[in-house]
C-alpha cells in the first residue's frame, strides 16, 4: 500500500500523505504540526517553488494530510518498474528520472529537502520524463519519512528481517547529511538500475551501509562504462567508516551529469552505457564474482561474530584507540585550515571580503568568531548552483570577480560577475589595547545575474579569540540599491 501517492479531494486531484496513524494516536503524535513544513518544486530553469499541505482528512481510518497536486510519477516507482521488467523504455525512462534528480539536488544545494525518492514526484509527459520540461517535487521531510518508514515496514516486514527492530530507508544512510546523502542516494539508485537488484539487501541494512558490504558495480553490471562504475561505487562508500572514497560528494554528483549528459544537453541513452564482453571476459567475471561473495561471507561472519562477543577491555581498548585516532585528526585538519594569526583588524576585514569575492568560505569562516554567517552561506550556495550549472550547461563560464571585471573596464551587462568594489575601511570605535575594536566598512556588492549593485555599510565589530587572533564577533548591516 502506498502511502505516498495521488487521489482526489473534493472531485480534484491532489498529492496525499497517508500517517497511518488513527485520530487518537494522530493528536498524541501531534502530527497536524506537519501543515506548515515546507516541499519543494524545482522547476526545469532551476528556480524552485515552496509546496506546503492544503488539509487533512480521515480515509480508511487513518489521517491523512493533502496538499496542491504536482502532476507525475514516483521516483521509486519508476526505478521499480525498470527493475522488474525487460524493457529498455522503462530503464531509459528511470534513468532519466534520476538524472532530473541529481540536477535538482545539486540546484537546491544546501536546502534541506527530502532524499528518500520515494518522497520524490517526476512530471513526465507522455508518461515518460522530458529533461528540458519535466520538473521535480520533493515532499515535505519530516511527513514523508513517516509515510514511507510505514511502506517499508509493510514490504520487509520485522518477522521477516528480526534483525532490524525498526523499519529502515534502504536508499539512504543515517549517518551522511547535505550532498553526502544526495550522492549516496544517487549511487543506490543508479547501481539499482544498472545491475537490476537493489545494494543492500539483507537484514542488516544499515550495518552494511556503515561497513561497505554489497557486491561491489563492477561485479554486479560488468560491462557498464567503467568511469560511471566508478563513480556509482565511490557513492556508495560514502558512509562507510573506514572505506571513505577520496572523491567528495559534489564531484561525485557533478561527474555522474557529465557523465549521463551529452555535450548537446541530452541525457545518454542506456545501452550506449553498457561494452559488448566476450564470453571468456564474462566467465572470468563470473568466477571473480563467486570468489568474492564466498570470502566476503565468511570476513563479514567472523567480524560480526567478534563485534558480538568481544570482551569490555577489547571494547574500552577499541574506543581508546578511536578517541586518539579522532584527536589526531582533528589536530591535523586544524592545524592545516586557515586562520586569522598574525593579522592586524583592518587586515582581518580586508582578508574577509576578499574571500567572499572569490567564493572562499573556508578562509570567510575563519574571518568569524559569532558574527552572522548570512555571506558565508551566500558564497556556499553560489559555488553549489554554479558547478551545476556549469556541468549541466557547457556554454557556463566561471565566476568573474567584481574587482576583475571592473580593471577589465567593467562593461555591462555581467551575468556571470560577483563580488565587492569600492571597498573602504574606517575605524569607528574602540582600540587594540582595549582587545576590541569596532570598524565602518562601506562598499558596493555585485549579485551574481544582476547589473546594479548594493550598496552596503556594515558595522563590524573584532575582538581578540583565546589564540590572540582578531576575528569579527558582530556585523551590523545596512543596505540599500
């Protein structure tokens, strides 16, 4: 039973979220809160929309919330129905699902929005998705994780699976979080696709997400494009403790569209994907196949047979051990970001907008000590939107700094232009003996797709951090066009 899924309401179709939930246990739940979370439509030009419910009502006996209709298909839905038939159109129809996904992933960036796709709608024409029209909509988090954790119940019910206590989402690990989670989704369906079964199959799902057991893509679809295997494999180590892909997920996304878009914008067609093997290649993959499932057995048995009976000294020997290993890395990854050391206030600020022109939130987050962080998400979401953008269309050039474009005569208009000018710095306020000092910082900010700047005056307040940096604590804003 789907409990994702559209109906109609009142003669009128509309996208309905079934709780399973009776009214009692509905208002304990306090479930109705769910009115006022937000989805979200992506639109094929990569603008979005907020979706919100429209109401809930009783069906069956269970309460059930509903809200404006996006007409498509369910993401799942259609990776199941490749799955479970022999035809290229549905394979060519899914994969062209989840290409409109990633996209609208990556164009969403770091606004949270639903990763399971069973909480995913893809408008299709003809019934099949079209990526030049077809958008995107993804249900509000919260209300669909609790639809479809019930789904799942139903289709790997506990008595089947006792292992699991609760029911699981087998597309995605609850350990990764932003495009962590959007790449590992996208590696789960594209192997589900590929190699027509899903990764993770046993009773210990997360387990085996969390320690990388699954047969690995280049042995399950054997003759897919070896640079798309790989990729698809990097995804699906992600939330693997020790196994952890050198690639970062935002490349992993950005090289899976270049991979499955052409150079004239169209998504690749499924077989173009797959090599012809010969038959001694095949059976030497066979056998490497059988080898690797017999000893991958019998390493995963032992294992977790330890992990189940090690004694309270091996377990206090083990977190020691990862406590030092965790201490140790973190020293090292912060002894190698950048800091403030050295740095005078007016260099501090200076450093900080040069930073923002040039999109580096590394060195920005250093700048701050508790000021806003309003620039800093600003510079994240434009370097997100901007490698997609520049994956999805081949004409994108990069980002051209404001103070670039105007030594270059600074000629109008400047889509692709971001950044301050006119930059100027006068103290206002207290003094470096005091360890607090309060500047008046005025300049001109280029958005990126606009032709008029803003014209900002920010009050910006440094002080002294335990390591005798000067860092900005506060920042006062002021801005007009």
């Amino acid at each position: 039973m789907l409990n994702v899924y559209i109906s109609d309401v009142d003669n009128k179709p509309a996208v309905f979220f079934n709780s399973r939930l009776d009214p009692r246990s509905f208002a304990r739940t306090k479930m109705s809160q769910s009115m006022t979370e937000q989805g979200f439509i992506v639109n094929p030009d990569g603008s979005h929309e907020i979706w919100r419910a429209s109401g809930i009502d009783e069906k069956d006996g269970f309460m059930q919330f509903w809200g404006p209709l996006f007409s498509g298909k369910r993401l799942d839905s259609l990776i199941d129905e490749a799955v479970s038939k022999t035809d290229s159109a549905a394979d060519q129809s899914a994969l062209d699902a989840v290409v409109l996904w990633i996209r609208a992933k990556m164009l969403l960036g770091e606004t949270l929005s639903a990763a399971n796709p069973g909480a995913a709608f893809v408008r299709c024409e003809d019934g099949k998705p079209d990526h030049l029209k077809s958008g995107i909509f993804f249900s509000p988090e919260y209300l669909s994780t609790r639809c479809l954790l019930m789904e799942s119940s139903d289709k790997y019910p506990s008595d089947k699976n006792p292992s699991e206590k609760d029911p699981v989402d087998r597309y995605n690990s609850p350990d990764l979080k932003g495009l962590d989670t959007s790449a590992f989704c996208a590696g789960v369906m594209l192997y589900t696709l590929f190699a027509k079964a899903h990764p993770f199959l046993s009773g210990s799902v997360y387990q085996d997400m969390r320690e990388g057991v699954f047969l690995p893509i280049h042995l399950a679809a054997p003759n897919l494009n070896e640079k798309l295997s790989g990729l698809i494999q990097s995804a699906l180590m992600l939330p693997a403790a020790n196994n952890k892909p050198p690639v970062k997920a935002a490349d992993i996304l950005t090289n899976i569209l270049k991979t499955l878009i052409s150079n004239n914008n169209e998504i690749v067609s499924v077989s173009s994907l797959f090599n012809v093997l010969s038959e001694e290649k095949s059976l030497q993959i066979e056998n490497e196949k059988n080898r690797y499932l017999s000893r991958q057995k019998k390493i995963v048995k032992t294992k977790r047979f330890i992990l189940r009976n090690r004694t309270v000294l091996l377990i206090a020997a083990a977190v020691l051990v990862s406590v030092i290993l965790v201490i140790f890395g973190m020293m090292d990854s912060i002894s190698k970001r950048p800091t403030t050391a050295g740095m005078y206030p007016d260099n501090v600020i200076y450093a900080y907008f040069n930073a923002f022109s040039s999109l580096d939130h590394v060195l920005m987050e250093a700048c701050l000590d508790g000021a806003s962080k309003a620039d800093l998400s600003a510079a994240i979401s434009i370097t997100a939107i901007t490698r997609t953008r520049m994956a999805y269309e081949s004409s994108m050039q990069g980002i051209i700094t404001a103070e670039e474009w105007r030594e270059n005569g600074g000629e109008l208009p400047a889509p692709d232009v971001f950044g301050v000018t006119n930059l100027s710095i006068s103290q206002a306020g207290g003094s470096m003996d005091e360890g607090i000092v309060t500047y008046r910082v005025t300049y001109q900010l280029w958005p990126l797709g606009e032709d008029l700047p803003y014209n900002r005056t920010d009050i910006m307040i440094l002080k002294i951090d335990r390591k005798k940096n000067w860092r900005i604590t506060e920042i006062q804003r002021t801005e007009r066009q």
